[in-house]
C-alpha cells in the first residue's frame, strides 16, 4: 500500500469494539484488500479498539443476496428522474 495518502492519528477509541466479519459463502477479499484491513485494523487498535474476528453463521448466506435486492430497489427510485429525463438520448 505504497501508493496510500498517511491520514491523521484517530482520536481515542478506547471501549469501542470492532468485528471483521466475513460473509459465509462468498470468496476472500484480494491481496490488496486484505492489506487494507489489516492496516485499518492496526490503526483502530493503536487508536484504542478492540479488533477482532466474528465468524457469521449460515443464517447470513443470503445477506448479499438481500442487499442486491435493496440496491437494486433504492438505485431505480434514486435514478427515475434522470430515466424520465433522458431516456430518449
């Protein structure tokens, strides 16, 4: 992560607790992502939190399934007036 912009020290986040959460059944982030995290991950908890991992269970194989449904619902209303403006072009 050569290429990252230093921020600022976080002010203190002492008490606060962090869960990394991995969604079942979907891959494992890129080599770069994962730096990120772990790097976002050393940041909170030089700044005072509690990291740490949380397996889901099983009951939250469908959440990406539900978000997309959302997204999906929420860009439709989100964009309908520029559909309704500019469709014909």
């Amino acid at each position: 992560m050569s290429h990252a912009v230093p921020s600022p020290p976080y002010d203190s986040l002492a008490g606060v607790r962090i869960a990394l959460c991995p969604l079942p059944h979907t891959p494992a982030p890129g080599p770069d992502a994962q730096a990120a995290l772990q790097h976002a991950a050393q940041r909170l908890e030089t700044a005072g939190a509690s990291v740490f991992s949380l397996e889901l269970g099983d009951d939250f194989g469908a959440l990406v399934e539900h978000q997309e449904t959302i997204l999906a619902y929420e860009a439709t209303r989100a964009l309908a007036s520029e559909w309704a403006r500019f469709a014909d072009r």
